[in-house]
C-alpha cells in the first residue's frame, strides 16, 4: 500500500476568474474544491453584483457565500496600467482564465482571446458569453431569465398559458457545469499537447442543449410540448398528488412495465390492458383521466403509507419538500454532506462538492472579503523592473 500523501487532483493549478453573478463563479469554485488556486478578480469599492444581493450569511448574501469559497479576492482597477500590468503577469503564470465579463470587454482591455492566445499559448481560456460571438444578438446583456426565455425554458414550464421560470437558475449553473468540464477536458490535453485552448460557452446553446427532448419533439413530431406544472410533458402519471394526511406524494412511472406494477398497486390492475392507457403515448393523451385515477387512489392514505407501499411495488416516489426540509434532510446529514466554510464573520455550513473521488481530501476554503488578498497579489505578481546590470 502507497504511503504517500493523498493529493487533491488540481494542486498547482492556478485559475483567473474576470467573474461575476454564477455562471463563471459557480465554475471556478468547483476548481477550487478540486483544490486550484483561483483568483478572483473584482472592481474595487463594488466587487462581484452577487455581494450585494442580501446580507443573510452574517453580513454576506446567500448567492456569495454559495459560490465564492476557496478562493483569493484581488480588488483592481483594469482600467488603470498598473492593475492592468499585474492581471497581465498573473495571467502569464496561470493555467486557466474563466471569464463571464459582459460582451467586448475583453477586447476593451487589450485582452481579446486572439491575443491572449498570441501571448500565452498554453494558457485555457474559457469564454462565457450570453449568445455566443457572431450572430444578431451577441452584443446583448444575458441573465438567467433572458437566456431561459429565449431558449423556450420558460414555455414548457409552468402551465398551459402561465410560463414559469425554473426556480433554480439553470441556464446559470449549466453554463457552469458545462465550463467546468471543458477546463478538466482541456488541462488533460494540454498535458498531451502542451498547448492551450480556447473553449466558448455561449448561455444560449447551453439551454438549447438541455431542451433537446423538446426541440425532437418540434422537429419530428411538429408539436410544441404542453407544460403540466409538476410533472414531464413527456410522462404519465408522473406527477404530485395530496395525500389524506396532507402532504404531497410525487409518484412516477418511466415504463409501461411500471405502469402495470402501479395499477396492481392502486388495486385495479384491469387498467393495465385497458387500450385506453396501454401505452405512454396513450396515457400522455389521457393525462387528466390518468392523474384522477392516481389522485383518488392517494387522497384515501397517508404518505408514508403510499411510500412503503410504492417501495415493495418499485415504483419511484418522493415527498414534496421545501426548502427548509431540505436543509434538515436526513439523507444528506447521515451520509455526511456537510462542511464547515470560513467567511469574515465566522464558519457556516456549506455542502460537500457532489463529484470528488472518495479519496481526495476536501478542500475547505474561506469565503474572501472583497480585495483580502490585493496587496499580497500585487506584491507577488508585480511587473518585474529590470535593473541597470540586466539593461
């Protein structure tokens, strides 16, 4: 057996985030986990917009303190040469640069991917963008809602006639997830090639992506799916129905198999070769027929009663929970998913990052107060003065 130190997998890699909102810092605090040095640049006096969203965490907002642990904060001014200077010679150092700044800012500062490639070669730079460079819209602003609206997330959630966006920020945390990949994809094959690369992530074809069950159904079938609040345009029964102690019970089939096994375990198993609900695609068509069958069956019990029984029956099921019950959820506090996170006004509780091996250590970073590492970042990466003997 290795007696060697467990290492965490990105030690001595250094990251650059020119961040803001989540999408670019939801990325780079996963390197972070992962053990990477980032950086996050920031405007001095204001920083990153999600700083001053609320001051629930002991003074900080919920969104900051989600997505900013374990890293440095450098507060500069890039429109100022010597600022300039120093992210120059940080970036000259660094292995990757997340960057969600808005459209052309980049080029603004001198600091085009063109050129940075030109000059850093082996630098990874991850491009976000709203919509993608080139196009009709690429010079627009992009938030979450935008993006989900445009990208036709919003009509098929909801209800027919009220589009709903999604309460989690998806378009913001797939762009993350997409980006975060992209940077594990390309630090490997700079390890083969020894070059760089640039990977643009448009928000826009992040969300087109997800909706592709919904765009084959537009292109193959000439039909837009109808939102059926909670449930799947695409399933039936898949949805949420009260229970007689009144709690909510979200049950599900994914088959016809598990169609057959749900009408024995509601008692009428003659609906299994009813022609009416033989298959998903009939049972899609007949989705209010079907949901009042489920719905009266789990009105009459309570739902641990529906649970036990759905379990011996395999079929999925769930309880409808807030988010308070999720805070307090058993299955995350037996399996130990929580951590403690330093910020400026003491630990709070964080979440353990959801993909680590189970033998990396967990890097348990601080949460920066805004420009808490500017002086030590200046000091280490200022423009070296070359001295009379070297002229």
């Amino acid at each position: 057996m290795s007696t060697e130190p467990t290492r965490v997998p990105l030690a001595g890699v250094t990251v650059i985030g020119l961040e803001q909102a989540i999408a670019a810092p939801l990325c780079t605090r996963h390197l972070a986990d992962l053990g990477a040095r980032v950086i996050k640049v920031e405007q001095p006096g204001y920083g990153d917009s999600t700083r001053h969203y609320d001051t629930v965490v002991g003074g900080l907002s919920a969104h900051f303190t989600w997505l900013n642990h374990g890293k440095e904060s450098a507060a500069l001014d890039l429109r100022a040469a010597d600022d300039l200077a120093v992210l120059e010679a940080m970036l000259a150092g660094a292995d990757v640069l997340v960057s969600n700044l808005g459209p052309g800012a980049l080029d603004r500062l001198g600091l085009g991917v063109d050129e940075l490639t030109r000059r850093f070669p082996r630098l990874i730079i991850v491009d976000i963008s709203g919509y993608g460079r080139g196009g009709p819209l690429d010079h627009k602003r992009a938030y979450d809602l935008l993006i989900q609206a445009e990208a036709g997330s919003c009509a098929i959630t909801g209800t027919p006639g009220y589009p709903a966006k999604p309460g989690i920020p998806v378009a913001d945390i797939g762009t993350a997830l997409y980006s975060y990949s992209a940077v594990l994809a390309a630090l490997y094959d700079r390890e083969r090639t020894g070059r760089g690369a640039v990977v643009p992530v448009a928000m826009l074809d992040v969300v087109s992506e997800m909706m592709g069950f919904a765009l084959n159904q537009v292109l193959h079938a000439g039909t837009e799916p109808v939102p059926v609040g909670m449930g799947s345009p695409m399933i039936a029964p898949y949805g949420a129905y009260p229970t007689s102690d009144g709690q909510t019970a979200v049950l599900g089939t994914t088959s016809d198999r598990e169609w057959r096994r749900m009408t024995e375990l509601m008692g009428c198993p003659e609906l299994a070769g009813d022609p009416r609900y033989l298959h998903n695609d009939d049972r899609v068509a007949r989705r209010d027929e079907v949901d009042a069958i489920v719905e009266k069956w789990c009105a009459t019990r309570t739902l641990a009663e529906i649970q036990d029984a759905a379990d011996q029956a395999g079929i999925g099921n769930a309880r409808l929970n807030g988010v308070r019950e999720l805070a307090e959820h058993p299955q995350l506090r037996e399996r130990g998913r929580w951590r403690e996170v330093g910020t400026p006004s003491g630990p709070v509780p964080a979440l353990l990052p959801p993909g680590t091996a189970r033998d990396w250590p967990v890097t348990n970073g601080s949460v920066p107060a805004l420009g808490a590492h500017t002086d030590a970042i200046r000091a280490e990466f200022a423009p070296r003065v070359a001295q009379p003997s070297e002229i």
